[in-house]
C-alpha cells in the first residue's frame, strides 16, 4: 500500500468512529482534500484512488492546478479556502465550483457578476471569525445575518453555509467550543429564514470535534499528504 492509500484509509477511520459517536450516517460528512502546496502528481494519485473534492487557498496556484487537471474524469470539484482581493476574483469565478472565504459583500458581488453563465451557480460559505481579535479573516458572528441576507439575494452565487478556522486548540473540549458556536450560528440564521445545509470546518488535528459539533465538509491537508513543504509548489 502507498503511503497515500495508507493515509486516506487512516482519515477514513477517523471520520467513520467520530460519525459513530456522534450517531450521525458516515455520507453526512464530505471530505475536501486541502492541496495547497502539493503537485498535481500527488492529486491525481489521491483522486485516483477516488477523492473527488480538492481546495486550493492561493489564487496563482489554484489556477495552475486547475487548468493542468482538466482531463481528469470523473472532473475534480474544486473548492477555493483562501482568502480573496477583490482583483483576484475573475479566475476563481471562472472556475471554481465553491468559495469558502467569503467575509465581504463586494467580493460575493464580483464573484456572482463574474460568473460565467453557463456554468452552475457557485457555492459559498461565509466565513466567520470566530476568534473575537477583528482582522484575521471572516465576517464577525453579529454581522453575519446582514452579510447573509445579502449575498443571498446575489443571481449567480448559492449561499449554502459558514466556514471557519478556529485557532488551533488541545483536547477535544477545547476544540469543539468554537465549532459549536458556529452551528449554533448556523441554526440561528436558518431560523431567520436563510436554508444553510454546510458546515465547513474540521483540519487535520481537529476533524473528531468538528464532525461531533454537525460540520458537513472537513478540510484536510496535513494528515491526507503528510506534512507541508514549504514552497514546492506543481
Ligand atoms: C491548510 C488549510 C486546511 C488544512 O489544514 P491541515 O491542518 O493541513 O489539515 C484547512 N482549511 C484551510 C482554510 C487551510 O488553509
């Protein structure tokens, strides 16, 4: 066995006694196989043994990646998880399938208008900053439902969830308080009407309280790939 399918089998483990514990159906759970610095020869072996999903968080290299993959069938669905300036929407627009960062309403408008039209709406999820220091990245949890409203009006986009990245905690009590917080602000702007089925979160260390706190997406790279070297990126 590679040392891939070694490490695929290990996450699938992990996923499948976390979903037991926490009484929930193994399919409830996708799993985003995070790529960011690994060569479009380690994805094609990791979607050969039938990974369909992978995240990208930088745009120049997402690009690249992307367009060097586009013979793989089935198509990898790719999902964008870093952080966008607003002159860097037009390439993710044109080909990503899903955007995790969105935490401002002029990005969502320039992704929805840049949005080729015969393409599927793109998925997003907001992504809220849950570590309370204002400035690392997502909306924060009070301006959530305004920012929601809004980029659910949006023609070209499908808002389907929240995304965050807590800071890095030990044991699972500690981990699961921030992931808890965002489901209960998930089920809070669906009881204001909004329909968000996703809950993107869940990393390498932290995937076990993710998946116990209802996340539907856990984002992984480290344990899928082994440790990231710095730089090597195609
Ligand atoms: C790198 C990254 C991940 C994966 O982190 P690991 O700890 O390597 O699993 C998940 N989400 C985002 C947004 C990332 O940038």
């Amino acid at each position: 066995m590679t040392q891939l399918e070694d490490d695929r089998k290990r996450v699938e483990r992990r996923i499948t006694s976390a979903c037991q514990q926490a009484g929930r159906e193994r399919d409830e759970v996708q799993v985003l196989a995070v790529s960011k610095t690994r060569g479009t020869a380690e994805i094609r072996a990791l979607h050969a043994l039938g990974q369909r999903r992978f995240g990208e968080n930088y745009v120049q290299e997402f690009v690249g990646k992307h367009d060097a993959l586009t013979d793989l069938d089935p198509p990898v669905e790719w999902h964008f998880i870093g952080a966008l300036q607003t002159n860097k929407t037009r390439p993710v627009a044109e080909r990503a399938a899903w955007v995790h960062g969105i935490d401002r309403l002029k990005i969502a408008e320039r992704l929805s208008r840049q949005r080729p039209e015969a393409m599927a709406p793109l998925q997003v999820c907001l992504q809220v900053d849950l570590s309370g220091e204002p400035g690392k990245g997502g909306v924060q949890p009070p301006e959530a439902g305004r920012l929601a409203a809004s980029v659910a009006r949006l023609p070209n986009l499908a808002l389907r969830g929240l995304m965050a990245i807590p800071a890095p905690a030990q044991g699972l009590a500690e981990q699961r308080r921030p992931l808890a917080r965002l489901r209960e602000l998930r089920d809070a702007l669906n009881a204001q009407g909004l329909e968000l089925d996703t809950l993107s979160m869940g990393m390498s260390d932290d995937l076990e309280a993710a998946i116990l706190e209802g996340s539907t997406l856990v984002r992984i790279g480290t344990a899928l790939f082994g440790p990231r070297r710095p730089k090597a990126r195609q």
